[in-house]
C-alpha cells in the first residue's frame, strides 16, 4: 500500500506516519502535504496513491476544496479533531473517520476497510448508471393515506421525516412533528419507497435523508444519527448496514 498524509500540524502528521509504519511496515509514504493548495498540486503531479490520510481543517480552509479542484478515486481516511464534518465527509470518497487523538486500535481497523475493498469487485460506472436506471424507471409512492378520527388526508413523502415500527405498529412521523398511523410492515413500505430518498437503517426504522441532522460513532462499528424530529428511542444504523448506509448518502 502507497499512502498520502494530508495533514498541517507536523507533530499529528509525524505520529500518524508511526502508527501507520508500526502497523504496517511493508507500506510506503510517498508524501505528505499541509494545505489544500500543496495537496491539489501533488495530486495533480505526482502517481496516484493506494490511500490518502486526510485531516479536514487545514491552515487554508476545508480538506473538502480538495475535491472539488481535482479528481478524486482514492480511498481516503479522515483525520480531525472534530465530529461535525462526518456527514460531509461520508459524502466523498471516505471509508472511515478518525476523532484525533488517533486510537493505534482504530486505525488498525481503518486500514482493514482499506484491505477488505481491495478484495472485492468493483462495479464499473457503467453499471451503477444501469441499476439507478432501472431503479428510475419504477414508480414510488408519492404521498400516504391518513386517517384521524374519522376524517381522512394524505399526506406528501417530501413531508415524511422517518417511519418506525413499534408494538407490531407502523407509525408516519412528519417534519413538523405529526404522528400517525399507517396500514404497513416495515417490509412492505420499503417496496413503495424510493431509495434515492429513504433508507432503512435498521429493522425497525426507516428514515428521509433529509431527517438528518448529525452522524456519531457508536460502539461495536455502529452509528447514531441525530435526527429531526428527535424520537423517544435513539436512531442507530446496525452494523450490517453501515457501509450500504454510506454508500446512500454519498449517491
């Protein structure tokens, strides 16, 4: 493996770059930058690295600018001192996010998301474009059925916020904090859904991308999510759908 560290403070870099020799001594630096300015113009010269290590906040602005100047297929690690870009960050090329002090143990299990990728087959591009094709060519729900009391309404999905399942009971929570109940299994909404618009995070829980509002890091490889409104149950993404869960928002 051939890494890049993209990391402005030369003690955090230094000590990165240990970790990374320690853990994996046959794996090569082939360089480090400090601003975003640097890193554009080593990407742009320099042969591709296998995976980049990239701080967020750099003496010049957002890592994220990155991005946006120059074409980006590697898998990047994120390194920061701060939680509140995980959202940002799930939605470019990231495969994991480090909170700094970087834990040995957590970076560890970083570069072994980076080992798992390279052992399974990619889809090609043409291929993704295939299947949101077909997906496109389906026709989703575009609003729900209420009844309350004895009136009925509908009710929009652009104004849906999550549905969760609770006693055997499907419930509709709306933006603006509405509850109500809806005639479905969990199983058979996901069928009306769009799932450029809805993800079930769980077996019990199923949200709009736009409900959210923050994403943690959670015991046992998980993550809550803050969303609004904010249930009585906390929001967590099961193990086994996180990495399908980043994948949905970087779509």
């Amino acid at each position: 493996m051939r890494y890049l560290i993209i990391e402005d403070e030369n003690p955090a870099a230094l000590r990165l770059e240990k970790m990374i020799k320690a853990l994996r001594p046959t794996c090569t630096m082939l360089g480090r930058t400090d601003s975003i300015d640097s890193s554009i113009d080593w990407l742009k010269s320099n042969e591709k690295p296998d995976l980049i290590f990239m701080d967020i906040q750099l003496a010049d602005g957002l890592s994220f600018e990155i991005f946006q100047k120059v074409q980006i297929k590697t898998p990047v690690i994120f390194t920061t001192a701060f939680d509140k870009y995980m959202l940002k960050a799930f939605k470019v090329n990231s495969i994991d996010y480090l909170l700094k002090p970087i834990d040995k143990g957590d970076l560890n299990l970083a570069i072994k998301q980076y080992d798992n990728l390279q052992e399974k087959e990619l889809l090609s591009s043409d291929a993704i474009q295939k299947m949101l094709g077909s997906f496109q060519k389906k026709e989703y729900k575009r609003r729900f059925l209420i009844k309350s009391g004895d009136h009925f309404s509908h009710i929009g999905v652009e104004d849906i916020a999550y549905f969760y399942s609770e006693d055997s009971v499907l419930f509709l929570m709306t933006n603006i904090n509405k509850k109500y109940i809806i005639e479905f299994t969990v199983d058979k909404l996901m069928e009306h859904l769009d799932p450029d618009c809805f993800f079930r995070i769980n077996r019990k829980v199923v949200l709009s991308d736009k409900s959210i509002d923050k994403i943690s890091s959670y015991f046992n490889s998980r993550l809550k999510l803050d969303i609004k409104p904010q249930p009585h149950f906390d929001i967590v993404v099961a193990r086994e759908k996180v990495k399908v869960f980043k994948e949905w928002l970087d779509s």
